[in-house]
C-alpha cells in the first residue's frame, strides 16, 4: 500500500497535492470573474489543442454531440475545410506555445469564423492580442494536465452561451468531485480508495468504453503514458466486437479495463453483459469503472478524476516520478 513517505518521496513536485485540490480549482474557475462571450448562430465548434488541452476539447466535443451543434476536434495543425461563418474554433493551450495549436489559430484567423484562445500566456495570447481575437487567460496549475479542472470550468463559464450546460448541472458536478475526493485523494491512502485498488488491475490495460465517454478512455490513456511512462490502449466497446476482441484468442498479459456509463445505451448494455460473459468464459480477468450519476458533465469529469489520479498512484508504485515528460520534451525541442 501506497504511504503519505512513498507519495513524497517519488512524486516531489507534489502533482497528487494539486490533485487533491481539483474540486476548489473548479470552484474556483467557474465562480471567477471571467468575462463570458455571446457567440450567436454557431452550428460547429472546432476544438483544437493537444494533450492536456487536447482532452479539454474531447470533453466538450462529448458534451455537444448530445446537441444539434457538430463538433470536430483537431489534434495537429489543420482545420476542416467546413469551417465557415457559422464556425467556432475554440484554440486551447495551457502553456500558449503549442505549435500545433498556434498554427490553427493562425489558420482560423485567415477564415470567415468565430475564433477564441485560452492560454496561460505565451505565443497565443501575444498573438490574439495582436489580432484583436477574443482571448482568455487562465493559469497553468502545475502541468497542462493537472489545470483541466481549471481550464474546463473557465471555458464552461466562458462558452455559456454555446455550451448548454446550466448553473445547476455545473453545480452538481463540482459537488460530485468533492464527494469523490473525499473517496481517491491522497487523505485516504486506504484499500477503500478507488483510484489505488485500480492501480492493481492496470498492467498494460486495454481500456474499453462506450459512445459519449471517450473523452474519459482517452484521458486515461493519455494520463497513464504521461504519468506512470507506460503503453495502453483504447477500444471502443461496439467496434471492438467487429476486430478488437479477437486479440484475446491468444494468451496475453494485457488487462481489459471497462470504463461504463450509469445509463448507457440499451444495446451498449448489452454489449458490456456479452463482453462479461466472454472474458468469464476465457479466465481472463477484468475490471469494471463505473461513472457516477447525474449529467454527462459530472460523469466525464469523475470519471477522468479517479482516473487520472490511479495513474498518479500507479507511478508513485512503480517508484516513477509523474511530473517529468522528457520524451515530450525531446519532440518539442526539435520543432
């Protein structure tokens, strides 16, 4: 088990300290006195960032695709030829220097759109400053992936008029992230933590999920290779009853994860019980995320929070450091 000395010891720049703080953090952001924006007669939304800020967009992306607005998310350097006067290009970017993200940007200020930025600062924020583009600055808490509370809650606050997400549901979410602190943070290093029984399941996972949660499966992805430096994989449940599931034909030391929603689709549903059935049948051994209950605010933002902070546990586990990202420090320093 996991001592308050171990946390200390392999996680020095206290990554799991801001952890413990996310329900204020988004408190925080969503009572803050940001300036929100009125955007009228938007039928696209186009988020583009990349990593932390990247999993921002897939977070809204599902929260939109419950709406009559199309949303496509871009992880590189090119925006959809659809981008037209009816367009919003969200440009998210913790630290503001993101190359890819910088190069949207420029695009969509050459484009008959709407465009908004969210930085901490640099090259982004010069940039809208001198375009007259609509600008918002948040701070970075730590890393671009510990201020997603942050960041979330402030463009939540920011896009109120896109984002159809109400005061009561926001509310709700942030209430359901101190009940779920109280339960993974680093006060209860106990075998009732959710987030450290994980960490005894995840191997080399294989994660599983259902439609409108794959910025979760995502995140957890992202969150695992970041923190705890180790490989996974993402499958979406349906799709992988077409090609995916074979891979367990041969013996593997790989481990499913389920991440599965309160109230998902009756077929999906029925899908989870099938894929039960089969892992049952085979002898291999699986585990089962389930997200809370209420809107798809509160489910996805649980969720990527007992996640996240297994990934930080199973570092700290594995006697990793979870702040350092040299590998991603070695790509950007050759862009």
């Amino acid at each position: 088990m996991i001592t308050r000395e171990t946390l200390e010891k392999y996680d020095p720049q206290g990554m799991h300290k801001v952890y413990d703080r996310w329900p204020q953090i988004a408190k925080d952001a969503y009572t803050s006195e940001i300036e929100s924006v009125d955007f009228k007669d938007i039928d696209h939304v186009v988020f583009s960032g990349m990593g932390g800020s990247g999993s921002v967009g897939d977070l809204f992306s599902s929260i939109l695709s419950k709406t009559n607005i199309h949303t496509t998310v871009v992880k590189g350097y090119v925006l959809p030829k659809t981008v037209d006067e009816n367009t919003l290009v969200v440009a998210t970017s913790v630290s503001g220097d993101t190359a890819e993200t910088l190069s949207t940007l420029e695009s969509a200020n050459t484009k008959n759109c709407k465009v908004i930025g969210f930085s901490s600062g640099g090259m982004m924020e010069s940039f809208c400053v001198k375009n007259n583009i609509e600008f918002r600055k948040i701070p970075k808490i730590h890393s671009p992936r510990a201020s997603f509370p942050n960041f979330v809650y402030s463009i939540l606050k920011t896009l109120n008029s896109i984002i159809p997400i109400n005061s009561n549901e926001i509310s709700q979410s942030i209430e359901s992230l101190e009940n779920l602190s109280q339960k993974i943070s680093s006060a209860n290093l106990s075998e009732t933590n959710p987030s450290l029984d994980l960490t005894n399941w995840i191997g080399v996972p294989v994660i599983y999920y259902p439609w409108g949660l794959q910025a979760a499966a995502i995140r957890f992805k992202n969150s695992l290779q970041e923190n705890a430096k180790t490989h996974a994989i993402v499958e979406d449940v349906i799709e992988s009853g077409h090609n995916g599931i074979v891979s367990w034909e041969k013996p593997s030391e790989m481990i499913p994860i389920m991440i599965e929603g309160t109230d998902d689709h009756p077929k999906t549903k029925e899908r989870w019980n099938i894929m039960r059935q089969y892992f049952d049948e085979n002898t291999i051994n699986y585990k089962e995320i389930f997200s809370v209950d209420g809107g798809i605010l509160s489910k996805i933002v649980c969720l990527i929070y007992l996640l996240d902070y297994s990934s930080i546990y199973h570092a700290v586990k594995s006697g990793i450091d979870p702040s350092p990202i040299k590998s991603i420090d070695f790509i950007k320093k050759r862009l």
